[in-house]
C-alpha cells in the first residue's frame, strides 16, 4: 500500500469511517480495570486475519498469554510468526527485575531474540536511548523484522506505565517525543500506545497527548448498577471521528465488541 493510502482499524473502524493514514499514532489512556488488553488482541486478531502485519509490544504480561490470546480469536501465531506478519516483543520480564535483566557474557544488545520476536533487557531510558541511536545509524538487528515492514503496518504497546516504574516521566516523554515517535512516523506504522490513566502527573498526559495524532479513552463506568466499560475516540487531528461513549461488550472467546 502507498504510504498515503487510509486504512481501517479493526474495531474502531466504525468510529473513524475514513481510516488513518499510515504513521498516525493514538494515545490510549485505559483504566487499570478495563477491558483494554482485550481490545488490544481483538485490533491485532482482525489485522492479521486482514493480511496485514501486527507487532505487540507486551509490558503487563509474558509473551505467552498475548499468543494464547490471539489463538482464542482464531489466530495461528505460529504460521503468523513464520510468514513475518507478526512480532511480539517482551518487555514485561525487565519488570520483574528492576527494570533490567543484567546481561550474560558476551551478549551486549539490549533486544535479545526471542521465539517470534525480541526481549528488551533494560528498560532504563539512558540505557535504551544508546541502544536506539546506535541500531538506527548501523542498522536494525535481523529479529526486528517489523523495522523492514511496509507502511501500514500496527504497532501495539500495551502500557508505557510500567516503563515509568523506572524513570523520570520527563526523561520517558522525550525518549518517546525525540526517538519513539519519529521512529513510528518514519515506519509508517500505526501505533496505538497504551496509558494508565491516574497513575501520571497531569502534566505527563497533556505533553503525550500533544505529542500524538489522536487520543482513545477505555473508562470503567457505572451503568445500571454495573460496572462496564466504555471506549471512546476523544480527539484525532485534522478528520472526522465518532467522539460518543461505546459500551465494550466481551464474548466467551475474548474477543470485544463495541456495541451502542
């Protein structure tokens, strides 16, 4: 597809008719209790059953369980994985050692390949601002298949929260602002990266929202004497969007549905 060319994405396609260009990245701010990893596998299923290419980037939970998942939406992940049109990347065992996983000998990389993708050893941003500037001047490593992908490609973060278990916000906002973001605009992807809401100071989320192309609340409310949640599109530059509350109803499989 042409790096102009509007794709539709799963799920929110009925509150962006006109889809996004490829490069557009959303700010997604999910309350810790929502249903949003289920949004997350149901956008990555849809996509891949499209024939397009997904990489999830996993903070909250093992690698494993992001597969299981998309398995119970009718995914392959193995022949995914095989025809490159799929990377899930671990960041969630850094968490479980301070932020870092120290290194064996003779292994200097930050990204160690794993079985279908890469595990991030450090989540420290000095440690991956290095690694970064370093990777984008020689060259990314033969695992980071996703960087060779045409534009159109989805690229899915979980929660950056955990992330700032182990930095200075400010320091995460102009990783993000100075490395990530152009990273993600220059691969044409399009980004959805995930948020918990409350956790942050204020001014944390209006520098990130500023930073990005379009906003996304998942919000837990009462309805009916029910706790539910709700997904909405707060913003997105420049087009049309469907802005109004849509419940997110779940089926016995894991898949989530927007209804209302």
């Amino acid at each position: 597809m042409s790096s102009g060319e509007r794709v539709g994405i799963p799920l929110l396609a009925q509150l962006i008719p006109d889809g996004v260009k490829p490069g557009t990245i959303f700010t997604v701010e999910f309350d810790p209790d929502s249903q949003w990893l289920a949004v997350t596998t149901t956008i990555s299923a849809k996509y891949l059953q499209l024939g397009k290419r997904v990489t999830y980037v996993t903070a909250t939970r093992p690698p494993e369980e992001v597969k299981d998942s998309l398995a119970s939406l009718g995914i392959d992940v193995a022949a995914a994985v095989r025809e490159h049109r799929l990377t899930i990347d671990d960041w969630y065992t850094a968490t479980l050692t301070g932020g870092r996983i120290e290194a064996e000998p003779g292994k200097m990389s930050l990204f160690e390949p794993i079985e279908g993708g890469s595990r991030l050893r450090s989540l420290k941003v000095a440690d991956l601002s290095v690694e970064w500037l370093k990777s984008s001047k020689s060259g990314w490593a033969p695992e980071d298949v996703a960087e060779t992908w045409p534009p159109g490609a989805l690229g899915v973060a979980d929660s950056g929260s955990e992330m700032l278990r182990f930095n200075e916000e400010k320091a995460v906002l102009e990783w993000l602002i100075s490395r990530g973001w152009p990273n993600e605009r220059k691969a044409k992807r399009i980004t959805l990266w995930g948020i918990s809401r409350g956790a942050h100071a204020e001014s944390f989320y209006k520098r990130l929202e500023g930073s990005t192309d379009g906003i996304i609340d998942i919000h837990v409310m009462e309805r009916a004497d029910e706790a539910k949640s709700f997904l909405r599109i707060r913003s997105l530059k420049n087009q049309p969007s469907d802005g109004r509350w849509h419940e997110i109803e779940m089926k016995s499989n894991g898949e989530a549905v927007l209804v209302g």
